[in-house]
C-alpha cells in the first residue's frame, strides 16, 4: 500500500514537473554573433525540457533549418542580411579607417552609416511583413500555443510579432535600435554614463560631456529615422494605427542583460533587468588531439591566440602581412583564427585555423593572451578565464569593450590604421612580459565567478519565472507609456512656473493698487 502510494506521488511528481517545466518558446533571433550567444541559451532551455521552436527566413546565415535541440520555421524572403551585406559593410569601415576612403568629416560618416542602418532595418522589415502576410504561418504560430517569446530586440520583428499573438516578451538584449538597452529604459545621466562609441569612462572632462551628449542626441535620431521607416509603418499596419513601436519595445517582461558591473561601468538600473553577462562561458573542455598536440608543443612559452570575430574573415592583405611577421619572432606559439589567403611570411609558430574552439583554448593552461577585435563575447569570455587581451578594434562598441579592459589594467589597444610589423610586437611583448596584465585580468575573473548563481542558470530560472506567471508586468515600471515631456516633468515645471508666474503678477499688482491708494493722496495734498 505504502508502495503504491510512494510510486503514486513519484508519478505525480513527474508528471508534474513536466507541466510546470516543459514550457513551449518561440524564438526571434539574430543572425551573426547574436546567433551565437542566443544558441547558449537555447540548448540550455532544451537540456531543461522546454520546446523550442525559431522563425528564421530562407536566406538565414547563421540559423540552421534542422536542428536537435530546435523546431524550426522558415519564411521565405527575397533578401536578407546575408554574408555579403555584412562582409562589404565590414571591409567598407576598415577602408575608413584606415583613411583609405576620401571621407572627409564624421558628418559623412555619420550620414552614410545612417543611410545603410536603415537599409539593414528595412530588410528586417520585409522579413516581418513576409510573416504577416502569411495567414498559414500565422494560424500555426496561434494554434501552437506558445508561452513566451525570446528575441534579440536590436532587430524589432520579433517585439512586434509578440504583441500580434499577445505572449509574455523576453529580451536577450545588450542592444536596441537605439543603441545600449538601458538608456532606453534606466535612468541614464549623461555626466558620468558613457555613451557607447565615444571611447568615453565613467570619469568625463567637460568636452567629453559635450560628446557624450552629442552621440546621444544622434544616436536618438538614428533611432526616429530607423523606427518611423520601418517598424513603425509595421505596427500601424497590422497592429492597428494607435500602436507605437517605441512602447511595445519597452514594454517586454524580462530583460536578460549581457552586462556584468565587473566589466561594465556601474549605473541606474530596472527592476526587470537581470544581468547574465558572461553566461556563454563554461569551464574549458578537452580540445581535439591534434590542437592540443600543437598547444603542448610550445612548451614554457605558451601560445597566444587571436581571432577577429565572426563578421571580420579577411583583414586586408598588408596589415595580416605584418602580423604575421611579428608573430614569426615571437616563441609562443600561435593559433590564429583567419579567412583569407595565407600570409607570405608566415612563421612556423604559427596555425592558422578557419574554426577553433575558442572558449576551451581561452581556458587552456598554457594560454597566455588573446588578440582580438572586442566583441562582447570574445571580452567576456577573456575575463571570464583571465587572459590579458592585445586589442584591434573595428566599430560600433569594440574600442568602448577594449578600453573597460585597458582600464582595469588587463588589456593593450591597436588602432587599425596604424597597426604594423613593430607597434604589434611591441605591445604583445609587453602583455606577455608584464605579469601586472595577468594578474588583473586574474583577478577580474575571481570576481566575476563570485556569484550566488551562474548567470546562465539565472537566465534560465527567470525565464521559467515569466512562463509560470504569464508575465512579470508587477516589475515593469509605467515610465515606458509616458511621453518624455511627462515622463521628464517637463508640464509640471510648466505649470508650477505658469502658477509662480501667475502669483508674482498678482502680487504684484496688488501691490500697485495698494501704493496708489496710499501714495496718491498725499501726492495730491502737497
Ligand atoms: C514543439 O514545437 C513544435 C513546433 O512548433 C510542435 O510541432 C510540437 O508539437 C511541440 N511539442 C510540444 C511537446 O509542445
Ligand atoms: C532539413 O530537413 C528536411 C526534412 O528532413 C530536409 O528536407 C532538408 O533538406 C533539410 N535541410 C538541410 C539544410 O539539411
Ligand atoms: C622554425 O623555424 C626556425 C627558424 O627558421 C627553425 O630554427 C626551427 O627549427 C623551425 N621549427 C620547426 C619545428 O620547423
């Protein structure tokens, strides 16, 4: 009896867990490095039980069709952000720095950039109407009976099909259209928040408020120009014409922050925001024989590894020259991460590689530093392991990553359009010979594994939060439907200046009055 009863209560466990755990999530993701940062969850949502089911479209890049740990939809579109978008627009930006290009202003560039930001988005866009003007692909996603939906909000399809099947909304997000997600949203002086791409700290001189402010201002029209073209004309058509974009995308449950306060400059915050920065990051696994082979036999030196992300796959041909020059006198030795043709002088130290298992190598005992370009992922998990990073940075947030790291004392940076065979070895010698380098990036690494919870598990728990609870609108402050004149006070001020205004003149007045009647009768006598 006691067995039954004991077998009973074991099922309904089971059985229970199984509804209370196996939630059901549409995914919106973004391709590129986003892709591979947003994949880290879903596999962690998948060993949990959850279903998984993304909408990518027929030219996606990164996001596979078939899948073990996914469902996937696909939607057919005509263009999309492809490789070679992303490639010319890459290879553009190092010609511009690199003063390869007769630009003469940072107007131009501001302008020119404004103009393919726009295009970018208006792809996104096409790709949202593709989806809602398929009554098919739209009755399936209804009668699937989702219980939330997970996008990356720096591209708004995602934000917009939410509201259309009203499921609870989680961001994974360091990136709006705006630019850095909490300005959006937390209260953000300006006087000591930097704005990512002015290079700017948390300490500003009175000309670096100045740009600070300024960066602000453009990237907040950038925002109305994107938003006003694309995703706004979106919403107003199949959302209805009192929608607004900019609401719906402040409007999400949960925001799963990639930013961790070891790295990033402390600030105001939100009650739904949850940090989960450096959750990609997992201890090293065993590498493949053959590079561990190769890592064992750089005996005492150690190796270095360097790769310039998963946009860049061709740095131009004099610049990788020249690297690979100064690595040949180096030795360490070095795996490198590169696309393009194999460089003339290129030293017997030297792998290249088209993959490599990156976080496993960061996390190899013999690892002594990591070049890289400053993606968020690639900074995080260096300080994650603790390797002093030799920095090259390319745009938007690159340089602003690097420079957290610089100025934490475990990190040099490059500019790309003075890097040679000499500077390059310079600095890399003198990461790997200061041991200080090392050390601090050591001790950012304690710090950030001091946490009650790994960031991924954190993810994890406060997603399931908003599944059992549909939602968590109890966090969400009210500020994302005010207008800014209310939300910055400015009618009050107004009216509280209109009432003072009023007050003074009738004092004022009365005061007159009262001067006449006493004053004018002895002007009168005399
Ligand atoms: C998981 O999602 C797929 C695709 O949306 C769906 O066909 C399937 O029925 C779902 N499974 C469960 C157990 O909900
Ligand atoms: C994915 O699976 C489907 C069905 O098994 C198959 O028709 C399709 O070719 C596969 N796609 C890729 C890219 O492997
Ligand atoms: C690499 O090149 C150096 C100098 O050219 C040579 O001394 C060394 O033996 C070479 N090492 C290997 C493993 O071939």
């Amino acid at each position: 009896m006691r067995l039954i009863y004991c077998c009973g209560v074991v099922l309904l466990l089971t059985l229970f867990s199984r509804v209370s755990h196996g939630g059901n999530i549409l995914v919106f993701p973004v391709e590129g490095s986003h892709w591979v940062n947003m994949d880290v969850l879903l596999r962690a949502l998948h060993s949990k039980g959850h279903n998984i089911t993304i909408v990518r479209n027929s030219k996606s890049w990164y996001v596979e069709e078939n899948s073990t740990y996914y469902h996937s939809i696909t939607v057919p579109v005509e263009r999309s952000l492809g490789k070679e978008v992303i490639t010319h627009l890459i290879s553009t930006v190092i010609d511009f720095e690199r003063g390869a290009l007769p630009v003469t202003s940072f107007f131009n560039m501001a302008v020119g950039m404004m103009g393919t930001f726009t295009e970018a988005h208006r792809i996104v866009s096409e790709f949202a109407s593709a989806m809602f003007d398929d009554q098919e692909f739209l009755r399936k996603l209804k009668d699937s009976n989702f219980d939330l939906v997970l996008t990356d909000p720096c591209w708004g399809h995602g934000i917009i099909l939410a509201k259309y099947l009203n499921l609870p909304l989680v961001y994974n997000v360091r990136w709006l259209i705006a630019g850095e997600a909490h300005f959006s949203l937390a209260p953000s002086p300006l006087s000591y928040i930097p704005i990512t791409g002015t290079g700017n700290t948390d300490k500003m001189t009175f000309l670096q408020r100045v740009k600070n402010v300024v960066m602000y201002l453009i990237g907040q029209t950038q925002h109305h120009v994107v938003v006003t073209q694309t995703y706004q004309k979106l919403c107003e058509k199949y959302l209805g014409p009192n929608s607004d974009f900019n609401e719906l995308s402040l409007s999400a449950d949960l925001w799963l922050m990639r930013v961790d306060f070891v790295f990033e400059y402390p600030r105001p915050t939100m009650p739904n925001f949850v940090y989960i920065g450096g959750f990609q990051c997992t201890p090293a696994k065993a590498l493949p024989q053959q590079l561990e082979d190769f890592v064992q036999s750089s005996g005492e030196h150690g190796v270095i590894l360097m790769s310039m992300g998963s946009f860049v796959s061709a740095l131009p041909a004099d610049m990788t020259n020249e690297i690979a020059a100064a690595f040949a006198k180096l030795p360490q030795k070095v795996i490198w991460r590169h696309k393009g043709d194999r460089p003339a002088n290129l030293g017997n130290n030297t792998l290249l590689v088209d993959w490599m298992p990156q976080n496993d190598l960061l996390g190899h005992p013999k690892m002594k530093l990591f070049v890289a370009h400053g993606g968020t992922n690639g900074v995080q998990e260096a300080l994650y392991h603790g390797i002093p990073v030799v920095g090259i940075p390319l745009f938007i947030d690159q340089y602003d990553n690097l420079m957290r790291l610089k100025e934490r004392g475990g990190a040099q940076i490059l500019q790309i359009n003075s890097v040679d065979k000499d500077n390059f070895l310079k600095a890399v010698e003198e990461v790997l010979n200061d041991p200080l380098y090392r050390m601090n990036m050591q001790r950012l690494s304690r710090l950030h594994r001091d946490q009650p919870m790994k960031p991924l598990d954190n993810a994890l728990f406060w997603m399931e939060f908003v599944m059992r609870h549909k939602g968590a609108a109890h966090l969400r402050t009210e500020s994302y439907r005010m207008p800014w004149y209310s939300y910055y006070s400015v009618d009050v001020g107004l009216f509280l200046f209109g009432v003072f205004l009023l007050v003074l003149t009738t004092v004022f007045i009365l005061m007159r009055c009262l001067y006449r009647t006493m004053c004018k009768p002895k002007v009168k006598q005399e």
